[in-house]
C-alpha cells in the first residue's frame, strides 16, 4: 500500500475517532444534564436509597410552622424530623430509609433541592453536579384546624375516623385528617432494622394506619350522597319545591326487598305519598331518593352528576398524589341503582370526595380541584412555584346550587341535623351506613359553614357504633378553628 493511501486511511481513523468521541460527550452531557433526575427515579436504581440521610431536606410548612424538616446529627449527616406526626402524618407523609410518601414524595425534587426549578445556571449547575439545598413547601394546612380535626377524631371512640375541610373557592385543603395514625419519626430514623420493625409493626395492624383514611380508603356515605341524587333531580328540571314520592316503603322493579325508611321516621313526613324535596332531603327519606335513583332522573341522571362532582377518576391534590377512586355504579338494575343512590351497595366514596361534593354546593355548582401545596420556595426564600385554582367543571348552576344550600340549610333547621342549631355549621347531611355483620356504622356528616355565609366546607367520618349525626359536632369544632 503506498504511503498516500496509508496517510488518507489513518485521517478516516481519525476523523471517525473524533466524531465518536464528540458523539459520547455530547450523550454524556445530556444524560447529566437532562437525564439525571429521571434515572435517578428509577425504581430500578437502588443507589437513590443510598446515603439518603446525607442531603439536608428543606421543611415543609404549615401556616408558618415547620411541620417536617431535617437535623444534622452528624457531619454530613442530618435527621428527618416531624412535628405533632400523628396529626400531620396524612399531610407530611415520611421519608425513611426506604421510600417516602404524600408531600415528602410527591415534592421529593424541592426538598432535596433536585428540582431544576431550584437551580440559578442550570446547565452547568447539572453537569458539574453542583448542590443545590432544598427548598420549602408551603402547605395550605391550616394547623389549628388539623389538630382540632384530629383531637376529635381521636377522641369520638371510632375505630378508623377522617376528616376534609376545603375553601370551597379556591380548592384549598385546610384539614387533612386521618385516625388511626402514626408517628413518622419512628420510621425515619438512621436505624434501617428499627424503622424495619416499626413497619412491619404498622403493615400488620388491620385498621392500616399508614393509609390516610381521608383520601386513600373508600367508605360507603350513606345518605350524604343523597346530595347528588338531589343533585340530579335540580339538573333535571326540579326545584327544590318539587313533589317527590315518598311513603314508607319502596320496592324497585327486580328487587328481592322493598327498602324501607328508617325505624325513626315513622309517623313523620317520610310516611306520607308525596312530599317536596326539600322535605325529602330534610329528613332523609329512603324511598325519595332510591325511587329518584331507579327511576327519575334514574341511573344514568345519577352517575352523569356523579362524575360531574369527581366519581368515576382519582381526584390528583398533588403532583403524583390522588385519592382512591369514589364510585357510583352504572347498571341496567334498578334495585342496585336505587341501592346505590341512598349511599349503600355498591356506592362508595373518600371523605375527601364527599368534602368536593359539599364544595361545589358553596361555590356555586363550580367544582375546583383540591390542592395541598401554597407555594414551593427556593431556600433563599424566592417563590419557585404558587397554587393554581383549578376548576374541574360545572357540577350544577349557581340557581341550582342555592336551591341546593338552602335543602343543606332546612337539614338543620328541622331535620335531621337540628341538634346543631346554634353552633357555626350553617347547612349540611348527615348519613349512616350500614356495615353488615358488624356492631358499627360508618358515620358522616358533610355541611358548611359558618352560618349563613359559608366559607368552609367540611366532610367527617367515623366508624363507630350509632348514627352520622354524631359527627356533625366534629365538623363545627373544624368550623371553629378555621375562625367560623
């Protein structure tokens, strides 16, 4: 070969050398840059659980209290933190060794100072993998109406409680309550087989108290969603002056057994063949509202309100974080329709649904998505990301929806709310579920308030023997420590 081709070949050798190693720079630089924090969420990658307590988290807030934040124990080594857990464990979430959940998961890149957001010269920032510190979440909580919430729940004698309160304006949760908790402190620990036992601890206990019951467990709401077949009735043409049927027993069409009105509603207005729907609603007639499920506006009027108010979807509060999917069932069978539309069979929802519901009615039929975050800082303080008041539809019109409060209203003042007459619940539905095989009933109330002038509005459960009154006074001491 002669020397000018040797000389042309070793430049081909050359050129092709470059261009590669170009090639890998250029995919380096991308994958470091842009990559990183993708890969570093792999759940594939077990080096993101590696020396997790060296980065010092930013807190989280809640009303100007840090209700998490980290500690350094050691050099280069810092603790996770957490204030009143048991109260604010359904807000916080933990970060163990392990995994993290609610606000420390979902806000994991502002707490550990990753989000790109966070960075000032960004693309070198990534590539010399230069340490930003963590940022501060700014939760919408507010902190004395929490611990009212949970202090109740805890003291009502339920064996699993929750608690919602939103503004119904702007989709603020202002209350996030779950009962039984736990204590994130315990699991957060630097001592991986101690936070291993407290988990195993915590995973064996059948009432799950790792599971916010507020958004992540379903329960049967009883007459509270008797709210949205009176939902559907006023979308459909009626007011709230309406004649309904009413009469003591009621049997739809292919149904076993009739259903009936409640023991305690005999002799009352329950009794009698047609009554208005105010009425109905007041006191919580059986036979109204699963002939309104069967029949008019039926299954189809029903579960198209439904979804208007949120079933059928989780409901995302924030970025990753959704609730357990409410559901009302769609069927060709009367009896399950009719079933369903007193809250029992196959309808089950989450308090924090339920709270959407009572809402929306205060809004004006207008249903904003609730959201646990006010702002994300920078730890210099600067404003990275504020709250967006995002509606997610029309569940009624703004007449629709007074007709609505003002049936909320009449629950109080005659029906079967009336022993909250006086406190700061202005309006609301109290409903019992049935658990069969059980000595207990799943409790709820849902309502407004303070007074007439609602600015709050309120969804508690709690599972325990008796009847969803019983958690009407829960929801006024909410009311009051949000300044009703």
């Amino acid at each position: 070969m002669s020397s000018g081709s040797t000389n042309k070949a070793l430049r081909w050798t050359w050129v092709i050398t470059l261009v590669m190693v170009l090639a890998l720079l250029v995919n380096i630089t991308y994958v470091q840059g842009f990559q990183a924090q993708s890969l570093r969420d792999d759940p594939l990658n077990t080096r993101q659980f590696a020396d997790r307590d060296a980065i010092a988290r930013g807190p989280i807030v809640a009303g100007g209290e840090r209700i998490a934040w980290s500690d350094a124990v050691a050099k280069n080594r810092y603790q996770r933190r957490y204030k009143d857990s048991e109260v604010f464990s359904p807000v916080t979430g933990y970060f163990s060794k392990f995994s993290q959940t609610q606000l420390e998961s979902s806000e994991n890149h502002i707490l550990d100072g990753t989000d790109a957001r966070l960075k000032t010269t960004s693309l070198v920032d990534r590539i010399l993998g230069r340490k930003v510190p963590g940022g501060t979440v700014e939760t919408t909580v507010d902190p004395a109406a929490q611990r009212a919430a949970y202090q109740a729940l805890a003291g009502s004698g339920a064996r699993r409680a929750a608690a919602v309160a939103l503004d119904p304006r702007t989709g603020a949760i202002l209350t996030l309550a779950s009962y039984p908790s736990y204590d994130a402190n315990q699991v957060s620990g630097p001592d991986a087989e101690q936070a291993q036992r407290v988990f195993e601890r915590l995973n064996k206990n059948p009432l799950k108290p790792l599971l916010s019951k507020a958004t992540g467990e379903l329960f049967p709401p009883g007459s509270t969603f008797k709210t949205v077949v009176a939902a559907a009735g006023l979308a459909g043409g009626a007011t709230k002056d309406s004649a309904v049927r009413a009469g003591r027993s009621y049997r739809p069409r292919g149904a076993g057994q009739a259903i009936n009105n409640d023991a305690g509603d005999i002799g009352g207005a329950c009794d009698n063949a047609s009554i208005p729907l105010i009425t109905a609603y007041a006191q919580s007639c059986n036979t109204t509202f699963a002939f309104m499920g069967a029949e008019q506006p039926g299954n189809s009027g029903v579960a198209d309100q439904a979804a208007r108010f949120g079933f059928a979807k989780k409901i995302e509060y924030d970025r990753g974080l959704s609730s357990a999917v409410s559901s009302f069932p769609r069927t060709d069978q009367p009896s399950l329709s009719a079933l369903g539309s007193i809250g029992q069979g196959s309808t089950v929802a989450t308090p924090l649904q339920m709270a959407v519901v009572a809402a929306a009615v205060v809004n004006d039929g207008k249903v904003m998505r609730p959201h646990l975050v006010n702002r994300l800082r920078g730890a210099d303080g600067s404003v990275v990301q504020s709250a967006a008041h995002e509606s997610m539809g029309q569940a009624l019109s703004a007449d629709q929806a007074a007709q609505l409060r003002d049936m909320m209203g009449e629950v109080v003042r005659s029906g079967t709310g009336k022993s909250l007459q006086g406190t700061s619940v202005g309006g609301g539905k109290t409903g019992t579920a049935d658990i069969e095989g059980v000595s207990y009933n799943d409790r709820w109330f849902i309502g407004f308030g303070p007074g007439a002038n609602p600015r709050y509005a309120v969804a508690v459960m709690t599972e325990a023997p008796g009847y969803g009154i019983e958690s009407g006074p829960i929801a006024a001491k909410i009311i009051d420590a949000l300044g009703g």
